[in-house]
C-alpha cells in the first residue's frame, strides 16, 4: 500500500498549558522561558496559567506566552506566571457572606482545561502541588510535572532548582553573622527554612562554618549545644553561630509553629526558643534571627539556571515523545522522567550517615545529640 503523505498542516498543533504552584522559588522563570522557547520551536502554542491552578477558570488569567513574553527573564527571581499556596481546586477556599467556605472546582478546572484544547499541563511545582497535579491526572489533564522546591525534599530527584540560590543566600547570611557575633561575643542563632528536612540548614551552616547546626532528622539535646558553646568560650573562641532548620525540635518535643497572619500555623519559632535556652544555661549573651523569605527571593544562581532550563526542556521532550503523568528528575547526573505517582511517593530527608552528616561531625560541628563525655 503507497504510503500516505500527510500534510505538515494536518499534524495537530500542540496546545500546551503552563503552571506554578506553590511557594515561588529562584529558577521558575528559566523553566518558564525553556518550555515556551522548546515549544515554539516545535510550532506548538503555550498558555501560561496565572495564579496557580485556579487561574484556568479566569478568561484574563490564561494568557498566551510568546517568544516576546519569556525574553530576557532566566536570571529573574519568583515567576511572571504569580503563584499560591492556597490554591488547592480539591479544596478551595471562598468567601461568602463574609464567610471562609471550602469548595471542590477541580471538575471545573478540567473541563475547563479540555474546552481550550489543551494536551497537556506542564506543572512546575513541589510535592503539594504535584500532589495536587497527579489528583486533576486522575481526571485525564496529562501532567508533566517540573520539580521545584527550595526544600530539596523531593526524593526522586537527585536535587530541585532554587536549592543552590537558597544555600547561597542562606550561606552569605551567616558569613555576614560572624563579623556581628565575633564583635559582640555573642552567640546568633539563625532560623533558615527546609520545611520537615534539613538540607538548606545543612549545607549552609557547613559550608558558612556554623558551630551548631540543627535539623529535624535529629532530635536535639539543648545540654549538648550549651557544652558545644561553653567549649568555644574555654578554647577562648568567644562567639558561636547556630544554624537551626526551621523543622527542627528537641528530642522528644514537637516542632515549633507560628500562626501567620492568614490564622494558619506554619513552621516557625525555633530559632527564637534555642536562643532563650542557650542564654538561660549558658549566660552568654544571645540574638535569634529568621532568614525566612530572603531564601527564596532573588537571582537564581548559575546552576540553578541550568537545571531549571534543563527541566523545562526536558518537559517538552517529554510531550513531544507523547510522555503523560510524569515528572522530570535529576538522577545520576541525568534528567530522566519518573511516573507522577511514585514522584509524590515519598520526601527526601537527610540521611544521618550520609558522607556531608559525617563531614560536619569530623569537623566538630555539633547536631545537639552528642552524649557528654
Ligand atoms: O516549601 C518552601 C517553603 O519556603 C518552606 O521552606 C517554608 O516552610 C514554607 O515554604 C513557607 O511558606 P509561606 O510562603 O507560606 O510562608
């Protein structure tokens, strides 16, 4: 039978559909800009999504991105696209008649979704909102998930964009802390965020030579931190910097938690309690500070820009090859794709043999679990 040419017209021109979800994190804009340029390259059309998932029933909230539209904004922190993390569809809260209601518009999202003749919704986010996406991939959208977190907590990849910008931020941070600490022979205790895992404050309280670091993978004894102190005041190193992972918590205690100006608790306060303890039993003179958002604010980093890039091209491979419900990942040095539901499967703590844990502890740094000698 002759072969049937098809006409490059008749091919059906993608339309795929763009995301954020979540909090914002440095390198979100590069993963914009190389899904929109891998894209057009193929003759597809992009839509960008404002506002998280919602923003799909908001005719002025789906916008068309053009080459015009990502140019000039890889080095650009946050996302041009805006994002929420309190844009659930399965839960979505209203107002009415003054009142907080909680509504389920995901049908309306994907019937939404398919009205506009979209193939598939690339979603760049962490593991709420890729829970989130696998939820609306049980209603037929076909997801390509983009892993973003400054967390680092996503297990299946080796590592997520805007990890290395929030250690940089995080390490320069307490770089600039050492000057005040030393000056005033004081010790500083600095609250950096990582949710329940403690990447963030690992790397940088390392790599920002922190005395003491705690994280939520190990429970802490504030008796250890005080004699890791008092043996810096004998040695006549009259200052000490503590890194605290916003997760962390004292053996046996909970995890601290604030409530925010919305009424909601998020992970908060530790940094502020260790300072108090550290001052009650050692009498050295102590501050606390949080980081907070400062760690996910500005330019993403040269790596971060890469492997931000790398995902957002790997998520248009991923369509073209006809890929659906998966994520794109680092492993081995490799970006591979991973089935959505084993990539929500589980988060990625520290392992407390892993050869940075055992680095610290070589160079003396303190976790707060050490038995007294
Ligand atoms: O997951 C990213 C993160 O920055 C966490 O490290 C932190 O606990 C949380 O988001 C803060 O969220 P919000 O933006 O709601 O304060």
């Amino acid at each position: 039978m002759a072969k049937q040419k098809v006409a490059k017209d008749q091919i059906k021109q993608k339309r795929i559909a763009l995301v954020t979800g979540g909090g914002d994190c440095p390198g979100l804009n590069a993963v914009i800009r190389a899904v929109v340029k891998g894209a057009l390259n193929h003759g597809w059309e992009v839509f960008g999504i404002e506002r998280g998932f919602e923003g799909l029933l908001h005719k002025n909230q789906v916008r068309k991105l053009d080459a015009s539209d990502v140019r000039g904004i890889a080095h650009l922190g946050g996302t041009i696209l805006g994002t929420t993390n309190r844009g659930n569809p399965f839960k979505f809260t209203v107002k009415k008649q003054g009142k907080e209601v909680i509504v389920d518009l995901s049908q309306q999202i994907a019937d939404r979704f398919f009205d506009l003749g979209f193939d598939a919704l690339v979603t760049i986010g962490g593991d709420g909102t890729l829970k989130i996406a696998q939820q609306l991939a049980v209603l037929g959208i076909p997801i390509i998930g983009v892993p973003k977190t400054i967390d680092n907590d996503l297990a299946v990849t080796e590592v997520s964009f805007g990890f290395n910008t929030a250690v940089t931020t995080a390490t320069e941070a307490i770089d600039k802390l050492h000057a005040t600490a030393k000056s005033h022979e004081r010790v500083m205790v600095v609250e950096l965020m990582g949710h329940y895992s403690g990447w963030i404050a690992l790397y940088a309280g390392i790599a920002g030579g922190a005395d003491v670091i705690l994280i939520p993978e190990i429970p802490f004894d504030l008796k250890a931190v005080a004699r890791k102190i008092q043996d810096r005041w004998r040695r006549q190193r009259r200052f000490a910097i503590v890194v605290a992972a916003e997760g962390a918590k004292p053996t046996g205690g909970e995890h601290f938690m604030t409530l925010r100006e919305t009424g909601h608790e998020r992970l908060g306060g530790v940094a502020e309690f260790v300072a108090k303890e550290i001052h009650r039993l050692t009498d050295r003179e102590t501050r606390s500070l949080v980081l907070g958002h400062l760690q996910r604010g500005g330019q993403p980093t040269t790596s971060d820009r890469l492997l931000a890039t790398r995902f957002g091209a790997a998520a248009v491979r991923a369509i073209d090859k006809g890929e659906r419900n998966v994520m794109v990942a680092l492993q081995s040095s490799k970006i591979i794709t991973v089935p959505l539901e084993q990539a929500i499967e589980e988060t990625k703590f520290v392992p407390l043999d892993s050869d940075i844990v055992c680095a610290a502890r070589d160079l003396g740094i303190s976790f707060g679990d050490e038995a007294d000698e």
